[in-house]
C-alpha cells in the first residue's frame, strides 16, 4: 500500500518536472524566435525590401509548433506508391475536375492553346494540390516560413523564400491581407512558394494585381510555369513496367533529388518483361524508378517500377517527391479519358 502511494508521488512529482521543463523550453523558444525575427528584419531591410513592409507584415509574426510537425511527417514519405496514388486520383476527384472545367471551360481551352501545356494537366496539378481550391491552407504563410526559416532543417531555403514573399509585398505583386496557404508557406490554387510566383506566375486578366486564388491568373501562371520549364504537349509522363530481376541495381532510382542512368527506353529492352506491349516511342530517353524500395520496410525491390520520361522530371520541379509525380501523371491521364 505504501508502496502504492509512493509510486503514485513519485509519478506525479515526474509528470510536474516534465511540464515545468516543457514550458521553460517553449519560453525559451520564444525568446529565441523573437531574436530571430529582429536580426530576420535588418536581414530583409538590406536584401532591399522597405523598412515599412518589414516591419507591417513581421509585426505580427509568430512561431507555429505544427509547422514543425508537419515537416517531420510528410505523406510522401511514409505511404506506399499504390495507397498514394489511389488515395490522390479516384473518380470522385475526376468528377470534380470536370465540374470545374466545364464552368470555366473557355479560361481554361484559351490557355491551354496560348502556353501548350495540356489542360488535363493543369487539372490533375490543381486537383493534387488543393482538391479544385477547396484545400487552400488557413496558415498564415509569413509565420510559417518564419517558423522554418528559425527552424534548423531548412532554414537558408526558407529565408530566402520569406524575403522574397515580402519584396513581392512591397511592389505590390500580391496583396499582404490574402496571405494564408499551406504550412510550408506554399499559396493559391497551385500551391506556388514565392520564388516560383516571383518567377512565373502572372496577371493575366491584367487588372495589376496576381491572384492565386483565381482561376484567370492561377491556371495561366500554372501553364506559364510549365512551358517555361519545358514541358513537351502530347509527349508521355511515366508508363508501368515489368522488371526482370536480372536488371543491375545502379538503373533502379528510388530518390527524386537525383534522377541517374538515363537511357533510350530500347536500351533497357532485356530488363522489361511487357517491352513489346509498351506503346511508345522507343528511342525517347527515359530513367527506371522503384519508388518503395527507400520508404517501404521490406519493399520488393522491382514492383511497382516504372519508366519515366523528360515530362516526369518537370513534375519533379513542382514538388520533388516520385509519388507526386506519379499521382499528377495518373489524373491527367484519368481526365484524358474523360475530356
Ligand atoms: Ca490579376
């Protein structure tokens, strides 16, 4: 019995030394934060953004703990292909894409035509980022990027992003007051992170200001992104193979940071046991990914496989994950057999 209630103390006495160290580094974390966002703002002020913007937007900036959760546990880095893909691409998600196309056909047939990007992509992009903008993130962007900027992880990535989200403040790109998008400070129908809206995106109903969250200016800067990246119309993503097991281990790719060994598909012809039912071109050149292999425990190394092609690697550049990648490339291809 005494034994009893001395356990009960001492577990008790345990549980206020955690609370009371948890609240003295959260505290701690703060102040630390705030020194970060004063040296963050002489930081912005000399990369040339105004004094009056810097200290607008950083007045009220905070340190988002979920931001850093989420960074540790990102979909893409613990679902299998197969669960990924389907979860991302079913008919539900294809009958609400043709809703939108068919109410916004005109915008969307008149862009398509104007940057050669098909349209059935710029769907499945915006079906995989924000399902059609019903998914456009309520975080308040600046204080994401500056909780990742203060984060160790990514931090030298995330400053730049905040600065240059701020410089676009201050010409008067984007308004300051729409500013809330996913926990990694991407914003809009697309998910552009600023550098990328520095870069492509566009105000094409000309009315001076770009808004993300529109369809005119979000589909046209999604197609303008994708054309000025190269992009090829009409030209394959990614096509499932069999692979025979005598294939060598250096053509399997598993990461998307470095896509190697290359080859014309016919190069890979003994590795490929449907080689004679692939309908491609077989002089395209092409690279092998098993995207499980890394991420799955106890993954067969040579299922799924897939050959992948220029187009894949341009998907790559949106989001560098393989199964994001794979899940764009499948609903566009849903929504071609519905188009
Ligand atoms: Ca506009």
């Amino acid at each position: 019995m005494l034994l009893k209630k001395m356990q009960k103390k001492l577990i008790s006495i345990y549980f206020l030394l955690i609370l009371s160290f948890s609240q003295s580094s959260s505290l701690a974390n703060n102040s630390d934060f705030d020194t970060w966002v004063k040296s963050f703002k002489i930081q912005a002020v000399k990369s040339g953004v105004s004094e009056k913007v810097v200290d607008e937007v950083m007045s009220k900036v905070i340190f988002l703990p979920n931001v850093i959760k989420y960074d540790r546990f990102q979909p893409e880095f613990y679902e299998d292909t197969r669960t990924y893909v389907k979860k991302r691409t079913n008919k539900k998600k294809v009958k609400k894409g043709l809703a939108l196309y068919k109410k916004e056909k005109s915008t969307i047939d008149k862009i398509e035509k104007e940057f050669l990007v098909e349209k059935e992509l710029l769907l499945a992009l915006m079906g995989i980022e924000t399902n059609f903008g019903k998914y456009l993130g309520k975080m308040d962007i600046v204080s994401s990027l500056a909780t990742l900027s203060f984060d160790k992880r990514r931090s030298e990535f995330f400053t730049k992003e905040l600065i240059i989200l701020l410089k676009l403040v201050d010409q008067n790109v984007i308004d300051r007051k729409i500013l809330f998008g996913s926990w990694a400070g991407a914003f809009g129908n697309f998910q552009f992170m600023p550098r990328t809206i520095q870069n492509y995106a566009i105000d094409y109903n000309k009315n001076t200001t770009i808004e993300l969250k529109k369809t005119e200016d979000s589909f046209a800067s999604a197609a303008n992104y994708l054309n000025k990246i190269g992009w090829k119309k009409n030209t394959p993503c990614f096509i499932k193979i069999n692979l025979d097991i005598s294939i060598p281990n250096k053509y399997l790719n598993s990461s998307a940071a470095n896509i190697k060994n290359k080859k014309k598909v016919i190069y890979f012809k003994k590795y490929i046991k449907n080689y004679n039912d692939l309908k491609i071109n077989k002089n395209l050149e092409a690279a092998i990914i098993t995207p499980d292999i890394d991420i799955v425990p106890g993954a067969n190394t040579y299922a799924p496989a897939y050959l992948i092609f220029s187009n894949y690697e341009k998907v790559l550049n949106w989001n560098r994950s393989l199964r994001f990648a794979l899940a764009v490339c499948t609903l566009k291809n849903n929504f071609k057999n519905e188009i």
